[in-house]
C-alpha cells in the first residue's frame, strides 16, 4: 500500500480583509494527514479568521483551500461533513448533562444510537462519572473536554481547535492535550490555534507562525529552533525555547532571526 495521501488541509495564496484592515495577504501552507499542525500568531494575528475561511464560515477574497480534498468554496457542504470546529467560546449547553450535550448533537447530525455515541465519547474523555451531572457544574477542563468531545460526534477526520485552552488552568491544559495527542493518534487531522508557545512545543507535529497576514515560518519545532543558534553560558548549553524564537521573528525590538544571534555572542555551531 502507497502512503501518498494528499495533504487534509491546502491552503494557497489566501487573502482576507474587512475593509481597510487586511488581515490575510497570502497565506500558504498545507497539513499533512493525521498530523497536529499549530498556528500560531499574537491577538488580532488571523487566526479565527483563517479557521473560519476553511471551516466554510467565512469566504476568502482571493486563493483557494482545500479540506480533506474538498474545495472550500466549491464544496462547502462536502467540507462541514468532514469537519469539526471548536470555537474559542464553548458551545456546551449548562443545563444539560454532559450526557445529554452529546445526545442532543449526535441526534441534530441524523446519527443512530445517540445514547452509545454518548457513552462512548463520555468514556474516551474520562467524563463517565459526571456523565449525569449538568454541565454547569463542570470545572473549566471538564467543560472544554467535554466540548470537544461534542465536536467529534460523527468523527470527522479533520479537527480545527481555536485556542482549545484559552483561560485554563495548567492542569485542566494537559488534560486537553492528552485528550487532542489521543485523537491524533487515532488518525485525526488537527489544526489547532494558540498563543501559547508552550501548547505548539508541546502538541505541535509542525507549527506555523501566522504575522502581519502571512506564514513567516513553518516548521517543525526542532527546524524552528534552528533558526536562533543555541547561546552558551558557560559549561551549560542553553537551547532557544520556541518562545525565543517566536519572539525573535515577531518582536518590534529585535526584528529578525539574523539579529537575534547572541547578545552573549558565543558561537556553538
Ligand atoms: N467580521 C469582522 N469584521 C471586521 N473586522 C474583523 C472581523 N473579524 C475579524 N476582524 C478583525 O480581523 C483581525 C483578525 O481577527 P482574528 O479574530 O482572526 O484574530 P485572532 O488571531 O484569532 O486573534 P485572537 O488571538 O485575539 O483570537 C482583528 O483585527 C479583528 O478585529
Ligand atoms: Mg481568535
């Protein structure tokens, strides 16, 4: 068997803007299969903009995307079956159960047994025992557990996540990031955005970094680190955390990654 699958996400020469504010100005990239792909970007950067471009919410002014081979303007409705989306701001109904969350979006998407779908992701994200409570008295990691979850009713194989952990604390964050590496895993496409360096370090098979409407590196975090050449401190070797780099490429001070080489000045290379 050939493993030439065709990338889940293409993204080509996008441009988007909202009036005089040009958000988007040519953005390329592309998300292999079953891969975690973060983009990352500062407040105002594009980035719930692009995802609502690829999850058909929105229309680009100009370029083309494509979503597990489905064009996103040609094809809306072939791409909405073959994703999900979790927004920024959690779609869960407090009143109802956790349970019930589930229930009522496997029956809104025509699917059969709603209560074992239920069940079943009630399980995989170690909800079972609150199961039956509302979810208003979830704690902030339950709640956006048990919202992605709801996302996953159907199993779509592509997953966009818009800063899934956005006002979490640090261990109700690795609880969802346990949750989003199981579902990679698994074979899930997930493009997920943040502004936490940490998130993309942590979960990230490539990351992106979206900047004054363009992609200005894409890579893996280890390419990434690469472009800010390991400081030296005496004996001990201080490797550039992704938060180095991400600052050397957007900071206003230190603009580039050429001149971000060594205030300290030691060559390690
Ligand atoms: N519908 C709209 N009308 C006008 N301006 C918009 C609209 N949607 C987004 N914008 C503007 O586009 C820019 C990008 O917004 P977007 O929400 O995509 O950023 P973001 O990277 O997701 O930011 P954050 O990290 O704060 O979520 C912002 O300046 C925003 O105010
Ligand atoms: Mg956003």
């Amino acid at each position: 068997m050939t493993t030439t699958r065709e990338p889940a996400i293409k993204v080509q020469a996008v441009t988007k803007s909202f009036k005089d504010l040009h958000v988007l100005q040519g953005v390329e990239f592309e998300v292999a299969a079953g891969s975690i792909f973060a983009l990352l970007g500062s407040n105002g950067a594009g980035k719930t903009t692009l995802v609502r471009i690829l999850s058909t919410l929105l229309k680009a002014d100009t370029g083309t995307a494509t979503v597990n081979g489905f064009d996103v303007s040609s094809a809306p409705a072939d791409v909405r079956k073959s994703i999900s989306l979790t927004g920024q701001f959690a779609a869960v109904d407090e009143v109802l159960t956790g349970r019930e969350n589930l229930i009522l979006v496997a029956k809104l998407r025509h699917l059969k047994d709603p209560a074992a779908i239920a069940d079943e992701l009630l399980a995989r994200f170690s909800l079972t025992d609150a199961g039956n409570r509302k979810a208003g008295t979830y704690s902030g990691g339950m709640r956006r557990r048990l919202d992605i979850a709801m996302s996953l009713v159907g199993s779509p194989p592509v997953v966009f996540l818009d800063e899934p952990t956005t006002g979490l604390d640090p261990q109700a964050r690795i609880e969802v990031w346990e949750t989003v590496k199981q579902l990679a895993e698994g074979g899930t496409t997930i493009l997920l955005t943040t502004q936490y360096l940490d998130e993309a370090e942590q979960l990230a098979d490539r990351i992106a970094i979206l900047h004054k409407g363009t992609i200005i590196q894409n890579g893996t975090l280890a390419e990434l680190k690469q472009l800010l050449p390991a400081a030296k401190v005496e004996y001990i070797e201080k490797q550039p955390s992704l938060e180095d780099v991400f600052l050397a490429l957007v900071g206003e001070t230190n603009a580039t990654a050429d001149q971000a080489t060594t205030p300290a000045g030691e060559e390690t290379r």
